[in-house]
C-alpha cells in the first residue's frame, strides 16, 4: 500500500490550497478515505472522509471551508481548503482508516501564515 499525498504549502491566512493523494496497492474504489492533520504538538485527527459511495463528512472546525472528492479512475482523493486559517497549519495525510493504520506515507505541510 503507497497513499502519496501532495499540494501543500505555505499560504496566507484566507488563502486556498488543493491537496492531492494518490493510492496504489489495494483496491482504492471499494474503500472510505479520509484526509487526517496532525498540529504541531498535538495528535493526528480525522477533518475529512468520504465513502466509497460518495458521501462525506467533516470536523466541525473546517465544515463550509473544506471540500473532499474522489477520482475513483485515477486512485485519488482531494481536499479543496479554502478561507485557510493559521489553525489550519500541520502536516496531511490521506489514509483510508481501519485496517490501514499501519500506512501512512510522507503526508503534505500545511503552513498557513496570519
């Protein structure tokens, strides 16, 4: 299992940015995937899943900001972030949950300035 995710940046506060993840080695389609950030200092969290059927569910801190899709065609997952607030700062990572807690990959920084 690779899950590479991509995108990230340094921005400004109100700025937007486009994460990409693309996953190989399972069989992508059939699977929830979730976009989890982990802060400077504190613990990795879920702010974003969607299932294998398209729905979606967020954090109450980025709901109305953020955006996750998927392209089950090309083995991607993305995350639109827009109005980006400091907060918002950590490394991203896209994993696909239970089962999957052992793949991570190199995740993307997020690094949005006030």
């Amino acid at each position: 299992v690779q899950l590479q995710a991509s995108g990230g940046g340094l921005v400004q506060a109100g700025g937007s940015l486009r994460l990409s993840c693309a996953a190989s080695g399972y069989i992508f389609s059939i699977h929830r995937m979730g976009w989890y950030r982990q802060a400077p200092g504190k613990q990795r969290e879920l702010v974003a899943a969607i299932t294998s059927g398209g729905s979606t569910n967020y954090v109450d801190s980025v709901k109305g900001r953020f955006t996750i899709s998927r392209d089950n065609a090309k083995n991607t997952v993305y995350l639109q972030m827009n109005s980006l607030k400091p907060e918002d700062t950590g490394v991203y990572y896209c994993n696909p949950g239970l089962g999957f807690e052992n793949y991570w990959g190199q995740g993307t920084q997020v690094t949005v300035s006030s």
